[in-house]
C-alpha cells in the first residue's frame, strides 16, 4: 500500500488525510475510491488505516482522514457534532472525487460506529454516492442512550443537556466533560480501547456536552429511505453491547435502498485487527459489494496480488 500524505478543506477547517493506493496499480487511469469514516473520536490513523490496508489489496483507492478538531486537523479541540462530521465527509468526497486518477462516478462510503450515521446523512445530501456501508452504528441517538442507560441515568442525562443548552445561549459555552461521561463503554470495548486506541495522537481529549445533545437529535432512519435507489450494505457484531444489534435490524426495516444486512460473529472491535478471520471476512463483503456497487459506472476494481 502505497500513501500520500494530503490534506482538504471543511467549512473552513483544514483537514489532515492521506490517500492510500494499491502498490503497482497502473497510471493514467481513473480508479474506484472509497473514503472510510471512522467513529467518535474521529481518528485516520486506525480505523480507516487499518480498512485501507485490506482494501486497497481489493484494487481500490481509499481515502481517510481526521474529523475537524482531531488529532492534527483543524477545528476546535472537543467540539464534536454529528452534524459538522457529517460535513466533513461529504467534503472529504468531494475532494476524493477531484483527483485526477479517480472515476467520481465509483465512489463509495464507509463508517465505522458512529460513523455510519455520519456516512449515511453524508450521502443522502450529496446524491452522487455510488455505494454506502454502514458499520456497527448506532441510527436513533435517543433510542440508543436509553438502550445503554437506566432509566434515572438517562433522565439526568437529558437534565445536564438542558442546563448546557442554557449555559450556551447565556455565557457561550459548552461545558468540558470526560471523553465517554456520556457515551460508556462496556467491559470488552473498553478494554479494547484501553490497549488499542488510547496510545493514538489525540485519543481521549475531553468532549463538550453538545455533543451529546448532537446524539439525541440524531434520526437517520427519517432520511434514509432517500438513499434510494443507492445500494446500502449494513455490517454489525451480534453480540455488540455498545451499540446494540437491534439498530441494525432497525436501519434494515426502514430503508429502501438494495439492501444488505450482515451479521458479524462478534462484539463491537473485539475483531478488529488486521488479520483476524471476522475482520477478513467482513472485508471481503465489503470488496463484494463495492464491486457490484460500481459495476454499472465501469469495471470492478483489481485486485492486488501479494
């Protein structure tokens, strides 16, 4: 895998990205790209890395980079608004789309957990989304929180967002707050991260209450019947206890785009190394799809010989 260090620009924000190519892929032609999201907190350095590393063995040009505001990009430190994410992708297509060595018709979209929302309202506004893969996400953000608080929790919850909305419009500020006070990791994610991610430049900064009024506005099922007719494929762990199997079954039901929805043997990252047999396999449907996805703009992607 070949990697161009590069950058675009958000709503302003300069963003830090890299281009990931396949080694030995020929010149002067134009190649499928897909631009892989990552989650919460938003980094290229793993999620989005580790994708390409598979991918681009599929014969497709991938693009990641850093959410405003993380790690090296620009942005204020612990704003994070699905809704600004959700920008940030449609730019980052944008700019995928204006290479010269890219065919703008066979570009796709990835997002991992949060990220799959912010992928799915991306596209829905740009229209020009060949394919779209959606990833142990969560599509109602009130439906979520309750599902992963108890009652009183969730209920003080929605307290604290009250009196930040308040302290906003009065002093002109959203509070700080611990990077997961609202957003609690269970046992195994938790480990998970603790050994894999917290070591990634810009892990862990403290995140602004706003953010989770963010989450509780947030209503993909309401728009993603206007994906249609682009084809949607929805991956999740059956046992995932962050974000809870039944919001994939949920985004099912309602979208009327081609639809796929596969079942991941497995939690929320348990699997998530690049040579573990859950995370090959789910690259390999993804490597499928994307190539039915773009078929109907030019030929499959090539894959890559080791």
């Amino acid at each position: 895998m070949i990697e161009k260090e590069t950058a675009f620009y958000s709503e302003g924000s300069r963003l830090k990205a890299t281009i990931y190519y396949p080694d030995n892929l020929p010149e002067g032609e134009q190649y499928p790209a897909i631009v892989v999201n990552s989650g919460y907190q938003g980094f290229n350095e793993f999620y989005p890395k580790l994708f390409a590393q598979r991918m681009t063995e599929h014969g497709f040009v991938c693009l990641g980079f850093d959410y405003r505001g993380m790690a090296d990009s620009e942005g204020e430190k612990g704003r994070v608004l699905i809704e600004e994410q959700a920008q940030d992708v449609r730019n980052a297509v944008t700019f995928i789309s204006s290479q010269d060595d890219i065919d703008p018709r066979r570009v796709g979209l990835v997002g991992w957990g949060m990220g799959a929302a912010n992928v799915i309202l991306a596209a829905e506004k740009a229209g020009d989304i060949a394919g779209v893969a959606a990833l142990n996400g969560f599509y109602d953000g009130e439906r979520w929180l309750k599902s992963i608080h108890t009652y009183d929790e969730f209920l003080k919850i929605v307290d604290e967002v009250h009196e930040d909305r308040v302290n906003r419009v009065l002093r002109g500020e959203s509070e700080l707050a611990d990077t997961f006070a609202h957003y609690p990791l269970d046992p195994a994610t938790g480990d998970y991260v603790e050994k894999e991610l917290s070591q990634v430049h810009g892990f862990g900064h403290p995140t602004r209450l706003q953010f989770t009024e963010s989450i509780l506005d947030l209503k993909v099922e309401n728009v993603v019947a206007n994906l249609a007719p682009t084809p949607l494929f929805i991956a999740h762990g059956e046992q995932n206890s962050l974000h809870p199997y039944e919001e994939a079954r949920s985004l099912y039901a309602v979208a009327a785009s081609p639809k796929t929805l596969y079942t991941i043997s497995g939690r929320h990252n348990d699997f998530m190394y690049g040579d573990h047999p859950e995370f090959l396999l789910l690259c390999d449907r993804l490597h499928e799809f994307f190539d039915e996805a773009f078929s109907a703009f030019g030929a499959p992607a090539r894959s890559i010989s080791a």
